[in-house]
C-alpha cells in the first residue's frame, strides 16, 4: 500500500471520528436574563405570574431552587459566570471594572474544541462599559454622605392587548437568534452553542431624568399584566428606618426609596415587574419553538439563568445590589439529552458553576484553577460522573454603588451570613432562612457562635478585610485619576450625574413610612459623624441636630 494512499485512509478514518464524537456532543442554547428573580422559577413563587416556557424547563429538566449570583450586580456577576472565578480573584469590582478583554472563558474552550460558537445580546462582562455617573458612584461610595443616585421606581403602562413586544432590542435579538438556530439545522455538522443575554425584565431607562439617569421604571402593556396573578402580589412588610442595618439604609436612600410609597404604587411596581418577567419568558420560548422545529430540541442543552435577581421593593429597595433574597437568588435551570427530568435540586450552587458544568457536558477538560464545580453529578443519573463534589456553601460579594461597604454573603445550610468592609467597623447580619424566608430579623448575636463559626469559614474562602482594603484604594485611586482627567471642567461635570434629590421626599421631611410597626418616620440610623447630602446642586451638611449648613 502506498504513502500517499495510508495517508488517506488514516485521514477518512480521523474525519469519521470527528463526525462521530460531534453528533454526540450535545448542542448549548444559554439564555441569560437580566434582574429575574429566581424564586419565580419554582413554588410558591411561580404562581405569581404565568411562565410557560419555564414550567416546560422545570417539567422537562432540573430547577436549581438555591441557585445564587456570585455578585448582585449586571457586569461583576456575568464576569463569574464566564470565567468560573469569584470576583475576588478577577478583580471585577464594579460595572466598569470586570474582566479583561483577552480573558477566557467557556465559551471560548468550546470553540477551540470544536463547537460553532455564537454570541448575541448583552454581554457586559469586560472592563470598560456603563456610564461615567455609574462608575463614579462606585468610587465615592466610600465617603461619608450619601448621594440619591437613582430616580423613584415608576410603572408605565403602554399599548393594549395586543401589544407583545416591549423591549424591542431583545425580540430584535431575539429574532436573530431564530433565524441563527435555522441556519444551523440546514447547514452544520458542527455542535453549537448559542448564548443570547436579556435586557429584560431590568427596569428601563427613566428618560425625564436625563441622560445620566438609571433605570427606574417598570413598563409593560395590558397583554402581559393578564399573566400576572393579583392575588398573589403583595406588600412586602419593611423595618422601621430605626431598625434598618445602616448599608441597607444606605442603599434605600441612594435608590430614592426613602419618600412615601402607597400600597398600590408597591402593589403596581411588583406586578408589573412580574410582567415583565413573563414578556422574557415568552422570549426563552420563542428560541426553544425554533429547536423543536428543526428537529434540534433533543440533542441540546438548554440553560436559563440571569445575571441577579430584582428587589421590587422589599426591603424598601429596588434594584439589585443586596443580598437580600430578591437580590441575590437567581434562577438556574437545566434540560437536554441524558439530563433528569422533572427535578428540583436543593444544593447550593452559584453562577461560577456554569464553566465548569457546560464543559463537563462537552466533555472539553477546563483550562486553570476554578472556583466553581461541575453540576454534572446533580443533573445526570450517571452514577460514575466525573467533578468534584460540591461544598455545602456558595458565596457571594459586591463592591459597587448603592452600597457603602464590601459586602460578603456566605449561604450555608439554613443560613445566611452577611459580612462588611473589615469586619469590625460596620456589623454583620445573620438569617435564619428557613424560619425567617423575609429576611426581616438579624439574629446574629442571638447565635453568635453560628456567627464566627460562619465567619471563620468566610474568611477560609476569602480573606475579605483584605479586598476590603484592595477596593478601597482602587475607589481612591480611579475618582482621583478620573478627576485629573476633567480639570476645571470638574465641578461642572460632577454636578451633572444623578443628583435627582426631592427634599419634599426626604426622609427627614417627616412623612409617614409604610411598615410593620406603623412608625410615621423613615428616620437614619445613628451615626457618629455628619453626613451630607448633594441636594439640586447644593450640598447640605446635616447633623444629628438637624443643623442645615450650606457649603
């Protein structure tokens, strides 16, 4: 037999291996939503709003219901999720700053071994991203006054009945995705994977605040609003300001949630959140119709998750940026070939358990140390899977705005452990979540050996008066080296960003406070020192006395 002729059976045989080990590669559809609450995705939160697509998920496949965001926050969180690291060891402290461009992730091992790779949508994971006032919140979040950064959480309604589609960037995404998924069935050998990123159902951008405005307003039409079950929305019961932990005062009041709100503006603020919730579903179903219709459905794994949760006003907040269970609980759902069905799966896990999971199913070997594990195990009935068993916690940590200190959360068991800046300046917080799911009653020196015992392992983990210290001076450093930048445009510029402050709305303005001990103030919690507040240009130098001295 000649060369050249061995030559050509040994490559013929080599292609069929390829072929052969490709067709029993699973296919990856990600679908990552932005602000979704994860306790939607199964009871009794789910039957709240109608989310058929998710229910076919549930039924068809496994629901993570303790699935957490390693970072309360759009751009840090899908920096994890990515990269499988804590944020702690990317360094991704805010939505500025996150991973570098060159940095690899899942994806990437995916397309080097192999697969057709397509990303669509937000993707917002890299450094360099969102708005100067966002980013310049994050910096100053450190000195002593505070600053409302954001405008009232608002509903809008719009359309009729008819009206289907809102967020008219993501069906646009949407459809693009379809028409990929399409080409795909009539053209490729190759297995893929789709990851397509969500705007939705994060509020949108409140246009009449201007152009350095946040988002703050809930809209949707009466089509979906129908989805929404009334009787099951409620009002979420909240602390007296006295009894608030001085960050969530903090970041209740940089939310501009500090002013009086009627049950029926909570009431409308959290069904029209849910309707926006059931609008991203009906999106997730669109893509799962076009797998099922070209015959792609059953050899692809198909994964919903998001980025954080949304507080819609519980713990007088909304937003994210907590770690607060509407915050910080995300959902996490798998379903595709060889996976179980129909199982809810009550581990811990979190967003770093994507990398190594989506390559564990490709069986593509993870490149580098990562701080998450293989879900693997918990979704197949494969007795002999691979993977590490996973730890019995998960964490979580954030160093961005609408908080004045790093905070640390560490789930383990039936608590969770909130743990600040150093550790000894500003208190912890510790719930019990089985007997107190509203997060309403810190009993961490009720339990104070649950406490260190839990913050001995917090600091196994991550040695957090340290990051404490490292963002602290990364804060300084950036709004000094940002402030050089501007010159004597300084004052002009900084005087522009987010100071939307309603002094008929503050909270010393003596209004009643809707909550549980019928209080008529939302008062601050004591402080030692003066704080300010940046009041349509002014800043106001408040003391306890209630002394007001311009500046």
């Amino acid at each position: 037999m000649s060369v050249k002729l061995s030559a050509l059976i040994l490559l013929f045989l080599a292609f069929h291996q390829v072929l052969a080990r490709n067709r029993t590669r699973p296919n990856f559809l990600v679908v990552m939503s932005d602000a979704f609450d994860g306790r939607l995705t199964f009871d009794p939160g789910s039957k709240v709003v109608k989310l058929p697509f998710i229910n076919y998920l549930r039924e068809l496949g496994v629901t993570f219901i303790n699935a957490y965001t390693n970072s309360p926050i759009c751009c840090p969180s899908r920096a994890a999720m990515w990269s499988g690291q804590f944020v702690h060891l990317t360094q991704s402290w805010n939505n500025y700053k996150c991973l570098d461009a060159n940095a690899t992730t899942w994806m990437d091992l995916l397309e080097v071994n192999g697969y057709l790779t397509k990303m669509m949508g937000k993707l917002d994971y890299t450094s360099g991203s969102h708005s100067v006032s966002n980013r310049v919140e994050a910096w100053t979040r450190d000195v002593q006054f505070l600053l409302r950064q954001e405008g009232r959480p608002v509903t809008q309604l719009v359309g009729n009945m008819s009206t289907v589609r809102i967020m008219g960037k993501d069906w646009e995404n949407i459809d693009k995705a379809t028409q990929w998924i399409q080409q795909r069935a009539e053209s490729s050998q190759q297995p893929f994977a789709l990851y397509l990123g969500l705007n939705l159902p994060h509020p949108y951008k409140t246009e009449s605040l201007g152009p350095t405005a946040g988002g703050s307003t809930f809209r949707t039409s009466p089509h979906w609003l129908e989805k929404v079950s009334s009787e099951h929305v409620t009002v979420p019961k909240w602390l007296p300001g006295a009894a608030m932990h001085p960050v969530d005062f903090y970041s209740t009041f940089t939310k501009n949630c500090s002013g009086f709100f009627t049950e029926e503006e909570i009431m409308n603020i959290r069904a029209f959140y849910y309707a926006m919730c059931a609008e991203a579903d009906a999106m997730l179903g669109q893509l799962i119709s076009a797998l099922r219709e070209t015959h792609l459905l059953n050899n692809t794994v198909v994964i919903f998750t998001a980025d954080h949760g949304e507080l819609a006003m519980e713990h007088r907040q909304f937003y994210k940026m907590s770690m607060f269970e509407g915050s910080s609980h995300v959902p996490l759902l798998f379903m595709g070939p060889g996976l179980m069905s129909g199982v809810e799966a009550d581990q811990l896990v979190s967003l770093v358990d994507i990398y190594p999971t989506v390559l564990d199913l490709a069986d593509v070997p993870p490149v580098g140390s990562l701080s998450g594990y293989s879900l693997l195990p918990l979704l197949s009935t494969c007795s002999s899977c691979p993977g590490r068993p996973h730890p019995d916690w998960v964490l979580s940590e954030y160093h961005g705005c609408n908080a004045n200190a790093s905070t640390y959360m560490l789930r383990s068991g039936r608590w969770k452990y909130i743990a600040y800046a150093d550790g000894l300046r500003v208190p912890p917080q510790l719930f019990d979540m089985i007997l107190d799911k509203e997060e309403l009653h810190n009993v961490v020196f009720k339990f104070s050996e649950v406490s260190a015992q839990l913050d001995k392992l917090l600091r196994s983990i991550v040695h957090y008066p340290e990051v404490s210290a490292a963002v602290h001076l990364y804060n300084k450093e950036s709004f000094v080296a940002w402030r050089h930048t501007l010159g004597r445009n300084y004052s002009q510029v900084i005087s522009s960003l987010r100071w939307h402050v309603d002094w008929q709305r503050n909270p010393l303005a003596n209004e009643r406070a809707i909550d549980d001990s019928s209080s008529t103030h939302l008062t601050p919690p004591t402080y030692t020192e003066p704080y300010l507040y940046v009041i349509r240009g002014f800043i106001v130098l408040i003391y306890s006395e209630g002394t007001d001295v311009r500046k």
